[in-house]
C-alpha cells in the first residue's frame, strides 16, 4: 500500500450530520456488567465515508444500533444535525429514521417474505411523500432505482426478494436507500455474504450513492482493507473503545496504535510469507 487508491476529502469544516459525546453501553449489573461500548467521541459530517473497523466483539454492532436508535446509550449523548437526539417516542423515531437508513450483513432477513418487490420499493416511495404521484412517475422512479444497482425492474416486477440471488437482494437494499435518499446510511457489514465480484461492485454503488445523493455513509466493517478502499475517514475500534482515527491514508498508511498495526499485518499479501504469529492457534481450533 503506497497510494491511497482514490482521493480522499478533507470534512473537518463541513457541518455535521451525527457525533456523539462519551457514549456508552454496558450490559448487565455488577460482576457481571460488560462495557461493550466505552466513551465514545465521534463526529461524522455531511457527505463523508466514514469506516469503522474492528474485530469480532469490539462493540461496533453495538454501537451502530445505538446511531439507528434501535438500543440506548447508557451513558453520554448523540447529536443529529448538531442538536440532542430526541426518539423518546414512536412518532420522533420514525421522523429520525427519515435521516438514517440502514443496510444489514444478511439481506434474507431484511425483507418481509411476504412482500413483493413491487410492494417494498412502493413503501419507500410512499415513505418520501410519493403517494399523490401517479403510477406511470412511480414505476419510472422504481425503474431508474434499480437502473442504478444494475437490475431491471420489469425482470424484478411481481417477484418475491427470495427468488433473488444474495448479490441481487443487496443491491435491492441500495436500490431503496436511492428512493429513501436519507442524509445518512449505516452499512453494518454489507459485503461479508457476498463473492468478491458482487463485493466490488457493491462497495462502488455506495460510493456512487454517496457522491449522487450528497450523504454520508458509516460503513461497519473488521476488513481493514476494505476500509481503506472506499473511506475518507477511518475509526479503529478496539474492547468498545476507538484507539485511533483519522483520515483513512494516514491511519492505515502511518499507524500509531499497536492494534491498528496488528489488523494492517494480519491482512494477507500475495507476494509475501502469511505472518500468522498474531493468531491464537488453539483458541481458533
């Protein structure tokens, strides 16, 4: 790695969109209490990529469930668009959710069986005030959606999401993001069901949805290179604590924590020896 592979943007002056201030979530009481997310600080601004990386148990999902608002904070507090959140009921969550989307690692389970496609890409239409539009101006917009990940809506038209492939059914989960257009995207793992191909190009249509929509994406992810592919900004998170963050070519290019140096040495490299002295033979048998 000697050049970032694409140019990333400096945000440290545009507005922000979503931070927080030591936030935190423990789990359980006493002895038995678990911190899986630690005082957390974190400002993500307006049109930027953002990555946060870590292993298995580091207190990512965690902490992603926590920006959806699907679990509280313990401790601390997370701002929206620079004031408190606010989701103390059902109406303000729902408002919220206009501004924050989500993509999940499983896309099987993020679809109502019973629901056509028709039917899922009508709702977020509906959701953005589209019900008055006629059907002709629905139809063109489901049409351009799926244009945009590379689908056909007439192949895709009266069928249900299982009938999809994997790959097809995340890129029906971007293709409703472009519909719902939110100010922030949440993708929690969005490539780890997928083969590398899908992988590819998956990653580039968040790019590409990024720069058409103008909003900002918090990419969760333990694959540090993916990280430094697609992100301007980069958070390392480790036992539920961020060790480190910056600009992604500098934290992946110029490390200063030694857990951020230990994910960038266990990436595997082609024309070099695996150095397996980080891995925990007898605990991964």
């Amino acid at each position: 790695m000697n050049e970032p592979v694409r140019v990333q943007k400096d945000f440290k002056n545009a507005p922000l969109c979503l931070s927080g201030k030591g936030v935190t979530k423990i789990f359980g009481f006493g002895d038995k209490k678990t911190v899986a997310v630690d005082h957390v600080d974190f400002e993500f601004h307006e049109g930027e990529f953002v990555s946060i990386v870590g292993e298995s148990g580091s207190g990512k999902t965690t902490l992603s469930k926590m920006l959806l608002g699907l679990s509280n904070a313990t401790e601390g507090e997370i701002f929206f668009q620079g004031k408190p959140r606010d989701i103390s009921s059902g109406h303000k969550k729902k408002e919220y959710w206009k501004g924050i989307q989500a993509i999940f690692q499983d896309p099987f389970s993020s679809f109502n069986t019973f629901q056509k496609i028709d039917t899922v890409l009508l709702d977020c239409i509906n959701m953005r005030g589209g019900k008055g539009l006629s059907r002709e101006e629905k139809f063109n917009m489901m049409s351009e959606a799926c244009q945009f990940v590379n689908l056909e809506f007439k192949e895709l038209t009266n069928k249900y999401p299982f009938e999809l492939s994997g790959g097809q059914m995340q890129r029906l989960m971007i293709a409703r993001i472009f519909l719902l257009k939110p100010k922030i995207l949440l993708a929690d793992e969005p490539t780890s069901m997928v083969d590398a191909c899908s992988r590819a190009t998956i990653l580039d249509m968040l790019l590409n949805l990024r720069d058409e929509i103008g909003m900002t994406v918090i990419f969760i992810t333990h694959d540090i290179g993916l990280a430094y592919y697609i992100s301007d900004t980069v958070y390392i998170m480790e036992h539920g604590k961020f060790v480190e963050y910056g600009k992604a070519d500098e934290v992946i290019l110029h490390p200063n924590a030694a857990y951020t140096k230990r994910l960038i040495s266990d990436v595997p490299k082609i024309h070099e020896a695996w150095d397996l002295s980080t891995v925990d033979l007898k605990q991964e048998a």
